[in-house]
C-alpha cells in the first residue's frame, strides 16, 4: 500500500496540530496542555522504558499505582481557573491509562468540564475491546494515540516481555476505528536507526517489508501514522545511558546537541498520580517536584515560586546544575521549540531583576 492509498496521514503527532512560536507566548498565563498520569502502573515492561529498569525504580524509590477519581476531578476542576482554556488535557505516560476501572468516567468528566479544547488518550493498545472502545468513544475522547511495539508476537515478547495476540490487537483498534465518533486515531511503532547494542539493533530497527507491513496493516484504521524513532528520552535508566543524541530526533526533526533551556518547563504541567507535580513528563523518579495538587491548586503550582525558580534558573543557562535536568536529552529529542535565542527577552517579559542571582535558587546544586 503507498501513501496514496492509506485513508491516514503519514505524520507525528507533534504536528497534528499548528504550531505556535514558543518564544511569543511566554510567559503563559494558561499553560498549553496538562498531562495527568492516572495510573503509573504499566502492564509492558518495554526495553527502552524506565518501566524495565528495575533498579533504577528501586533506588529512587518510585512508588507506582492509581490516580484516585476524585484527585483527577479536582485536578480537572483546577484547570477552569485559568484565563484560558487549555490546548489539551493528555491522559496517561509514565503508565497504561486503560489499566483503570474509571478510565472512561475520567474522559466524560473532562470533556464535560470544557476545559481543554481536546481530550487526548496516550495507551499501547492492549486493553482495548469492544465495551471499552465504546465506553471511551461515549464519554467524549476526541484524540487516542496507539503505541505499538511490534508487529509479531515475538518482537513484543523481545521489547515488551508480554505474549501480545496480533490477530486481537489489529482486531481492536479496527473495533475503536470504527466507534470513534469524531475521535482522532494516531498508530505509531518505535524504530531505531542506530545502536550501541548489538541485541537492542536486532530488536528494534525494522527492515523494509515490516515498514509496508505496518502502514498496509494500520493506514486503513487510523487518521494518522508514523513510524517514531528510538531516542534517549528517559534520563537515569541503563537504556538511556546506552545512547546518544543524534542528527535527528524522535520525529525525525533536526535537533541541536544541546539546549541550555529546556521548553517544557515553560509549556505544561504534568500531574503523577500521587498529586505530586512536575513541569515535565519524562520526570519519572519526581526529582523535580513543584508542587502538589491535593494541597495546591494547578493554578498556584503554575504561578508558584518553585516553577518560577527552575525557569530562571533554565533562562541564566544552570540546566546543567539542575538534579534530573542535568541528565536529560529529552529537550532536544523529544521537542523543537528552542528558547535559548530568547533567553534575555524572556527573562524581561518575565520581570526578573537583572541583579537575580541564583545563590539562593532552591534548583541549583
């Protein structure tokens, strides 16, 4: 099948949407998107994710579980006090949202709510089935994105360490293709060009007829698909410590060595499901903790001291010095916007007194 005969679109996700410049906007008094991870918990254990790295969990003390329903309304309701509606509400990243028995009322309840523009599913796909495609599809989702790991059941026992059905798996995203109402469907498989690990090569890179096999088998049963590329987003895990940043990122975007600024700090909030709250989503082990939802509202988490801090910090270049962010390749990998053109622009727009130091900034180390 080539392109031209796939009802979806080859493309990322990140350019699903227009885009604005990042450097325009900020300060935002409304952030672009929340991500609220309802269920860290995750039924795949894939090579390339913090999820498989035991020890590393294990030395950070990372406690998993579910997000309770009535901390996700709070958190939605918190959202309404902004100026403006959010671009997105993002469920579900450090773990599997399906793997929640409230999924479905979570969705209704935020798209209820109206305070986000879209509704927006992140899951691998593996607990999908005719009554929960239904139920999501009812409540309201406008957007799911689908990661798979493999086209056989081989290759996800390799990545994933799961024995996943295939037949059933493309049987139930065509189930959710079909019920989707005016929700967008985004189909994406992980492929690396280059690798340090011989095995990890093996597992990961797709030849030519798995490339055909993918779009032929899903470009009928989405709205968008794309083949993503492996990159070193989970900073402090063996797997991203055996790579390196390359010429292109995970969008095959091209990228910079290196950002003094990371962007998201200035774009979300992610919310964990213990309350606890990051301004980014790849903080797994919650290093950088800004606040905590069941005793702030997003709103105070968002205008707080603690973010205020970590953006001056990033904007005076001491990304470097920063716990977690110092490890992270994830702003050059996972994102294009780049502020650090802009730094002395935003630093003005942000009112910080050319005399700030970072002497008593709770961030640098």
């Amino acid at each position: 099948m080539s392109e031209n005969d796939m009802s979806a679109v080859v493309q990322p996700r990140i350019y699903s949407a227009p885009k604005v410049r990042l450097e325009d906007q900020v300060p935002l008094k409304t952030p672009f998107s929340a991500h609220i991870d309802v269920s860290s918990v995750c039924n795949f254990k894939c090579s390339f994710c913090f999820q498989a790295d035991n020890a590393a969990m294990k030395g950070a003390g990372l406690k998993r579980g579910m997000m309770p329903i009535d901390l996700f309304k709070k958190i939605v309701d918190d959202l309404g006090e902004f100026d403006d509606k959010l671009k997105k509400i993002k469920i579900g990243n450090h773990g599997e949202p399906t793997l929640h028995p409230d999924l479905p009322e979570m969705i209704a309840y935020a798209r209820n709510k109206g305070v986000a523009d879209t509704i927006e599913l992140f899951t691998n796909g593996s607990k999908l089935a005719p009554t929960l495609n239904s139920a999501i599809a009812k409540a309201g989702l406008q957007r799911v994105n689908i990661s798979l790991e493999g086209l056989t059941a081989e290759r996800y026992m390799q990545v994933a360490g799961v024995r996943q059905d295939m037949d059933d798996l493309i049987q139930n995203i065509a189930h959710l293709y079909s019920v989707r109402g005016d929700c967008k469907m985004y189909i994406k498989i992980a492929d690396r060009t280059s690798s340090l690990d011989k095995d990890d090569h093996r597992i990961h890179v797709l030849d030519e007829d798995e490339r055909q096999y993918f779009f032929d088998t899903f470009g009928n049963i989405c709205d968008e698909i794309y083949i993503e590329k492996i990159v070193p987003q989970w900073a402090e895990t063996q797997a991203d410590k055996q790579n390196e940043v390359d010429e292109t990122g995970m969008y095959d975007q091209k990228i910079k060595k290196y950002k003094e600024i990371c962007p998201f700090v200035f774009m979300y909030l992610h919310f964990n499901c213990d309350g606890t709250t990051s301004p980014c989503t790849l903080d797994w082990p919650r290093k950088v903790v800004i606040g905590n939802v069941n005793d702030q509202s997003a709103k105070e988490i968002w205008e707080g001291e603690a973010l205020r801090q970590l953006r001056v910090a990033m904007l005076k270049e001491a990304r470097h010095k920063i716990n977690f962010c110092n490890n992270c390749s994830a702003p050059m990998v996972c994102v294009d916007e780049d502020l650090d053109p802009f730094k002395e622009d935003v630093l003005k727009k942000m009112d910080v007194p050319d005399d700030e130091t970072l002497e008593n900034n709770q961030w640098v180390k």
